[in-house]
C-alpha cells in the first residue's frame, strides 16, 4: 500500500471518529424543539425504603442534556450540611448524577427541584420544574405550603428569592436562622410565588430572604428578609403570604476616612438612633458636622486654614456615642495638593414650575450667606425674594420667589454673598431662570378612599428605573386629597408608608425583636401625566404590600378614547386603581 493511499485511509478513519463523537443534532431536518424526556432513575422518582448510605443517584433522560445556571436554579430539600456533587454542568450527559458526600437521615423525604435548569444540549430546550423525590422511609411526605413573597418598599420582586422552613424542635432559636442553611428550601418564581412541597407534618418557622450571595443562608443586614412570625403547625396544606423588608444589621462603631483637605468621612451601620462624634486629640473651632442618615453616613468639616494639621499625615481621635455606646474611633488624616474652589450646579430644571423653589447645590457645606449682596430681577426691575441654606442639606441653597408661567428672571450673587465651611468665598455668579408654559406641566389629583387612620408619608416617583421620589410629605391620619400640579410630563407611581407608632417617620422590620416592618401601601400601575393634562386618580386602599393592578373601566375607557381622538388634552378624566 503506497503513501498517498495510507496517508487517505488515515483520514477518512479520522474523519468517522470525529463524526461518531459528535453530539450535534444533524443538518437538515425540523428544529428540535421538544425538551429533555424523563425515562427512568435510580433509585426511581417516587421510591421509598432508600438505603440512607446511598452514595449515588442517577437520572436518566433521552438526548444529552446540561444543568444550566445550577446555583440558581436548583434547591434540594432538606438541606445538606455538605452538597452532593451534581453532574452535568459542562460537558453534555444522558443523564444527571447525584453523588452524596454524607449520609442520608432515616425516615426523611428528600425532594431535588431543578426549576429550568435542565436542558438539551444541541437547542437549550427546557424541561421546566423538574423534580426528583425519593424518601428512606416507608412513604412519602406529601404536606404543602404555598403562598407569595411581596416586597414592602419595591415595585419588582427582587431576583434570588429563597423561602424555607426550620424545624422548632427543643434545639431551634432564631440564632439558628442566621447560621444555618432552611430544612426545607424552594426558590419563588419571577412574580414571588413559592410552593414547599413533599413536606413532613410538624412545627415550623417560615422565613424568605434574597440570596443576594448565593450561599442558601440569610446573611444578616445584606439581604432582604421575610418571615412569620407565628410558628407553623404543619398538620394540613396551608398558605402563607409574607413581607420582605431590609433588615438593618445591628449598630457597629463607625469607620472613618480621610476624604479631602477639611474632610473625614465616617460610615456608619445599623444605627437606629442619633450619632453624636465628637474630637478628642486636639481641638477644632471650625468643626462643622453633616449627616446622612438615609445613607448611614456623616461628614465631620473643617476649615484647614484656621485649624491647621502639622505634617502629611495625622491621626485623630474622636468619640463616637450611640445610645449609651460610646466608642473611640482614629482616622488618618492626610492632606490633599489639590486647591479646593467654591462651585455651584442648579437643581432644577431647565424650565421651572411655578410651585417649585429655585435652587444651586455646592460642592462643601454653605455656612453663611450675606442678604445684601444676592438679588432677585425680574425683566430687569429688582423683585423680593427669600434665600436660605436648606434645613436637611447645607450644601442646596434655596430661593423662594413669586412667579407664574412664562417668565423670566435671573439671580445676581456678588462676590462674598455665599460662605462655605472653608471660609471661601464666591465670585460673581448669575443664573438666567425661566418658568414653563402651561404646555410643559400637567396636573395630577389624587384622592385616597380607606385612608390611613394613622399619620403617613406619601411619596410621589417617577417610573424610571430607579422609582426616583420627586416629592414626599408627611400627612395626618385620614388625609384624603393631594394636588400635584406643575409635573412634567412623564410616567409616575406612588408609595404610601404608614407611620403605626407615630414616631414621625417610617420604621422597617427586625427579626430579632419580632417587628414587622410598618404598612406600606404600592400605587398598582403607572400614572401617565401629559402636557395641558388635568388627571384625577381614585386609589381605593386594600391590604397593605399588595400591589395589584387591576384597572377599572373608567380607565380603559379612556385609553381607548384618548388612541381614537375623542378625549382631548385638558378634558379631566377620573381613574380608579384597586388595592385588595
């Protein structure tokens, strides 16, 4: 046989191997579009009496398949202290393998949910909800829980939803839930919903939270938390609703950063009440502090020219008391080469709304303004105003003035009539300000049927993706109307929060002490305000952290009128939103 005939053969063989080893479906031919078939397992779906040493299961299907996403898809009840080994999550199999690392409990019911996770390998078709069940004793466990996981704040669920149960047996405290994986675990769907299944009769404690770090454990102050507070007494199917809220993690002494020249920021966790800092190591005359409480955080100024720091670095000592805890905290100090200037950015935009005030945010803390050198005109004739440093936030400066549609007025502030915590000062600066026209705003009315008998906060938001809050107030109980007037055109929401202990703000929930979190009541579906559009919304309260979306006829009327032409800008509309 010569060269060129063997050298052929070797090809062709190489050739048929690499065909034969090929797991692709062949060209040609309808797409594949059916999912994995279950055939058969061992031990079978459904046995009962398995060995409790049993060391490996196996899954057979009728194609190839891969486990895709597993972390995120898969939940085993009940929980192993050490996961078994489940294949395959690359290479593609005709089958799953379930590979145990510690012994089986005797008498127990085990359930493998694979949720989408299984999948043909050539298509990624999807068996969906796959389950393998077996149990090492004489029958299978068949209770059920179901229900809902609603968020109290948000208008999505969040993603990574995991809800569980854990045995109250005389070893149980709430300690366990904070350190131990659920007995029984399963994943809520996209819109909250959770069904335990193949369940054991008995006492449990019913708890969600989201897994943000994928680890099937609640850590404690990072993720969203859910749970009864009454224990289940499992003797029958049941359904159970519950309510996460961001858990706060318990106080912890601050950490403090050096940031700027003039500045040390300090972080804080888990405060529940106000941070008092105050310094120890040496003395500050101009020490100004500035509190963030929605971010957990506070700025301690300075100016640096008056209350110098010798050298490049320097710790400073400062006392840091919270309730009755008082630490001590040292920052390094470490000067910065960059000069500081005194800026400014308006905040508002560029066509203001009549009902709104005017206002300029600076880069440091505002500590002074002087009246005689801040003007207001308007068509050039000098016009009262009203200046201040906003209450909340020094850095925003705030100008109340009369105005109406379509106008036009500019602001002189002359050199020295700002002041920030540095001592700098500012140069002349003119803003040109112009209100809108009735074409550039709607009007929005609102009136709450079943209002609170309690005070509340009612928020106002843009549908963005970040539900931005544009305004917020804090009203008396049974409070009924609000008007919104002067609103851009745009899609909006509102966010209802009660104030049940009537300490003035909104509390979120604790786990440890046994506190839910305060009502709060989810405006169902966006609100579309238009220009030259006077809308009015009836929300009808039903039950708290129930966001449903059920529109009325009156409302679908009008969407059909507004797409043919018959209802007009400017023509009021009423709406109605159900809650219940």
């Amino acid at each position: 046989m010569n060269k060129t005939i063997r050298f052929s053969l070797l090809l062709l063989i190489i050739f048929m191997v690499i065909s034969c080893a090929r797991q692709a479906t062949p060209s040609g031919g309808p797409k594949d579009e059916k999912p994995p078939v279950f055939i058969n397992a061992n031990p079978d779906t459904l046995s009962t009496n398995v060995d409790v040493n049993l060391q490996q299961a196996i899954i057979n299907f009728d194609e190839y398949i891969l486990l895709k996403d597993y972390n995120k898809n898969v939940v085993v009840s009940p929980s192993f202290q050490t996961p078994p080994t489940v294949t395959p999550q690359a290479l593609g199999k005709k089958f799953i393998s379930i590979r145990f690392q510690e012994a089986l409990l005797p008498n127990t019911t085990y359930s493998f949910n694979f949720g989408d996770a299984v999948q043909d390998l050539n298509e990624s078709n999807v068996l969906p909800n796959f389950q393998y069940v077996f149990s090492t004793g004489k029958y299978i466990d068949s209770l059920q829980i179901k229900g809902k996981v609603n968020s109290s704040y948000d208008f999505k669920i969040p993603e990574k939803v995991l809800v569980g149960l854990y045995k109250m047996d005389d070893t149980y405290n709430d300690s366990v839930v904070l350190k131990k994986k659920p007995y029984y675990i399963t994943r809520a769907n996209k819109n909250g919903e959770y069904i335990l299944n193949y369940l054991a009769d008995g006492k449990y404690k019913l708890i969600a939270f989201q897994d943000k770090v994928e680890n099937v454990i609640f850590d404690y102050g990072k993720e969203l938390f859910a749970y009864r507070n009454d224990t289940v007494n499992l003797n029958s199917n049941q359904n159970y609703d519950l309510v996460l809220f961001n858990q706060k993690p318990s106080y912890r002494k601050p950490e403090a950063t050096s940031k700027q020249n003039g500045l040390i920021s300090f972080k804080t966790t888990g405060a529940t009440e106000d941070i008092k800092i105050t310094p120890i190591s040496r003395e500050f005359k101009t020490a100004f502090i500035q509190k963030f409480p929605k971010q957990d955080s506070i700025n301690f100024w300075f100016n640096p020219s008056v209350d110098s720091i010798s050298g490049r670095s320097t710790k400073i000592d400062f006392l840091v008391q919270h309730k009755n805890q008082i630490d001590t905290i040292s920052a390094l100090y470490s000067k910065s080469n960059t000069e500081h200037n005194l800026e400014f950015i308006p905040q508002n935009d560029k066509k203001l709304a009549p009902n709104k005030e005017f206002k300029i945010k600076a880069n440091t803390p505002i500590t002074k303004l002087d009246l005689t050198k801040i003007h207001f005109f308007k068509d050039t004739i000098a016009i009262p105003f009203k200046v201040e440093i906003d209450s909340v936030n020094p850095q925003i400066i705030n100008f109340a003035f009369d105005k109406n549609l379509d106008e036009k007025f500019e602001v002189n502030i002359y050199p020295k009539g700002i002041i920030d915590v540095f001592g700098e000062k500012n140069d002349t600066i003119a803003y040109p300000i112009s209100t809108g026209t009735r074409a550039d705003f709607g009007n929005l009315k609102l009136t709450l049927q079943n209002a609170p008998n309690k005070p509340f906060i009612l928020q106002l938001l843009k549908n963005d993706k970040d539900f931005t809050i544009l305004e917020e107030a804090y009203y008396k109980a049974n409070t009924a109307y609000f008007e919104f007037n002067y609103i851009q055109p745009a899609e909006y929401l509102f966010r209802l929060l009660v104030d049940e202990n009537e300490n003035g703000k909104w509390d979120t929930g604790d786990f440890l002490t046994g506190k839910q979190p305060e009502p709060i009541y989810l405006y169902p579906e966006p609100i579309k305000s238009r220009a030259m559009w006077d809308s009015s919304e009836t929300w009808i309260l039903g039950q708290a952290n129930q966001p449903v979306a059920l529109p009325s006829d009156e409302k679908e009327s009008d969407r059909k009128r507004l797409e043919k032409g018959e209802l007009k800008d400017g023509e009021e509309r009423k709406t109605t939103s159900v809650k219940k």
